[in-house]
C-alpha cells in the first residue's frame, strides 16, 4: 500500500508521561515502561514513533512528558525537533496532559487536527491502522466531533476498557456512541462480545485542537480556567512557573472521564488492525520466544517438568523445575517473583516500597 502524509494541518501527540508500575522490576522512576523494550524487540515509544512517522511528518509530531523524562525521550527520539517535546512539571492523568498540549499545537496552527496516541501500545497490522485514522482524521475535520478508536474484539477480553456503539455513521467505519464501560468481569465482556455491538477502548483519540479545549471548557470548567491562565503566559518569561503553578491547581484526571464520557460529541471510529495495550507481563510475553510447555522467556531458561510461565532474564539462566503460572523477572538489584493470575497487582507491590521508602529500586 503507498502512504501518504496526511495534510499539513494533522497532527500527532503522543503521551509519554506514565511510568508503567505493573512491569517492576524492568520499569523504574529513570526508566519508565515506554522506553524499554517490553515486547522484545524496539524501545515502544521508538515503535508509535516509526509507526505514525509513516503519515505525519515529524514537525508535526509532539511527545508530551514528565520533566523528570524528558531528557530520556529527546534521546531516544532525536528525530524529533526539540521544542516539540512538551513538558508537563509532573505527571496528573491524561485530561491535563491533552489540554496543555492543545494549547502549544493550537497556538502553531489554529486548524489543527490532533491524533493522540498512547506511547506504549503495540499495533500491528499499519495498513490498516493508517486507513483507520484517515477516516478519523477525515470525520474530525469536517465538525465538532472527537473520535475515539474502537478494536473490533478478538473475545471477551477482561483487561480492556469497552466502548457501546449506536448507529452506523460512514462505511461500516464510523459510528455513534451510546456508551463506555470500565474493565468488565468475564460473563460480563461475555455478553458485550455477543451483542456484536462492543469494541474494546484502545484510548486512541483525533479532534481539532479547538474541539478539545470547547469540550474541556463545557465538561471541566475548572481545569478550562487554569488552562486559560496558561495560554497567556505561552511566549512569556512567567511561561514555566504559570504551569507549575496551574497544574498543582488542576484536576488529576482522565480525559475519558472527564471528557468523553460526558461529551455528546464523540463519534467511534473501528479498528480492524492488531492492537495490544501491553498491559501487564502476560500481555507483553505472547511477543517473546516460547517453548513446548508454552514457557515464554527472555535469556535462558532450563526447564524440567514445568508450564506456562513468564521468564525474563537475559544475564543469567533460570531453572524451572515442577512449576506452573509463575512470571520470573531478573534485574541486576531485585528478583520478582509472582503468579500469573496476580500480574495486575505489580502495581500494588510497586505501592508498598514506596510506603517502605525502598526507592533505591524503584
């Protein structure tokens, strides 16, 4: 298929600013989870980049971040021009995060259009992912709609976020939404699956800048205030202490949340292309080696009598021996050691050194 960059008035923004807890040891405070390796192959931040270079330019590509990673995403992403980089002074959801670099894309181009994409998700399929967000960058231009992209479900999937969808808008492409429901339990995403009319929420998101800053303005006139306060200091020496100061003011919220899930303009744009949102270590290791015991691994393993466990340890080997279900992840300071089943709670662990002040390994 031959690309083509979509106009000169779209634009990409990828968010960069989590730490991704549920993959300690390998994610720390200096090493967050989108600058790692997690699928085994390319750094993941370095694969949205590559993925939607392919179609926006990369003047036109932003990355928003922590202060405390912004040096680390300017290496990794050298291609990328430096003022490009915006920097938020820390880290408070994703609601804060779009407004704010709504702000510095609007102020380059009045009619900009924004594809927002997360840092750390695994696409696969591009032709597909790239026919997607054309339609989406197309319906988006043409009104006052933001567009969430939907994955056409492979089953019922218990760790994603479900989007219910109405009437069909455009082609079998575009939809109307009724509804978004959080991480459903089995019977639950059972049914969402068989009413064919759910498709799981990848938080993909294209609007006009100025389609997003109305919704934040209608939907949370609070953070709306704060970010009128910050826009008319943009260009100013007051311009880095006004964020500061607006953002410990701000709401720490999601803009699913706050926006999408109030706004009565949001239209579902349908994704046929693979999608993974790397969640956790089961999800990252269906990327690495596997061997007959369905073992999947990272380094060397030496296994006897032993299924279905997750190893990462590229410096040392690791003998499995007579057990199932376990995720196994060597780093060179601290060895985690949990079943599968509880991979989700990494996050609580992560919660626990830091009321322990362990923060030499986190």
């Amino acid at each position: 298929m031959e690309r083509l960059l979509l106009g000169d008035t779209v634009y990409a923004l990828i968010m960069a600013g989590g730490s991704g807890t549920r993959f300690w040891p390998r994610s720390r405070k200096n090493r967050p989870k989108q600058l790692l390796d997690i699928t085994g192959d390319e750094i993941l931040l370095k694969k949205t980049v590559n993925l939607i270079k392919e179609i926006i330019s990369f003047n036109r590509i932003y990355i928003i971040t922590t202060e405390a990673q912004a040096d680390a995403i300017r290496k990794v992403t050298p291609e990328i021009p430096y003022e490009n980089i915006l920097i938020e002074p820390f880290g408070k959801n994703t609601a804060p995060a779009i407004g704010l670099s709504s702000l510095y894309i609007e102020g380059s181009d009045p009619n900009s259009v924004v594809v927002i994409l997360p840092a750390d998700h695994y696409i696969k399929d591009s032709d597909s992912f790239y026919r997607t967000i054309s339609a989406g960058v197309s319906k988006a231009s043409k009104g006052s709609f933001i567009l969430t992209i939907g994955i056409q479900p492979k089953g019922p999937e218990t760790g994603y976020g479900y989007i219910e969808t109405d009437k069909i808008r455009d082609n079998n492409t575009i939809f109307s939404v009724r509804s978004f429901h959080e991480k459903p339990d089995l019977t639950t995403a059972r049914s969402f699956i068989k009413s064919g009319n759910f498709f799981w929420n990848s938080g993909i998101f294209i609007a006009k800048t100025s389609t997003i800053i109305q919704e934040i303005k209608t939907h949370m006139s609070h953070n709306y205030a704060c970010l009128m306060k910050i826009k008319f200091s943009l260009g100013s020496k007051n311009e880095a202490d006004t964020i500061k100061s607006c953002y410990q003011d701000m709401e720490s919220i999601s803009i699913d949340y706050g926006v999408m899930e109030k706004s009565k303009n949001v239209l579902m744009a349908r994704g046929t292309f693979a999608w993974n949102d790397v969640g956790s270590w089961p999800s990252a290791a269906q990327y690495w080696s596997t061997d007959n015991k369905d073992n999947a691994f990272i380094g060397e393993i030496i296994n006897l009598d032993s299924t279905k466990c997750i190893v990462y340890s590229p410096k040392k080997p690791v003998a499995l021996l007579g057990v199932e279900d376990l995720i196994v992840i060597e780093e060179d300071d601290v060895l985690m050691v949990c079943k599968k089943e509880r991979s989700q709670d990494v996050k609580k662990l992560v919660d626990l050194l830091k009321q322990q002040g362990r923060d030499q390994i986190l």
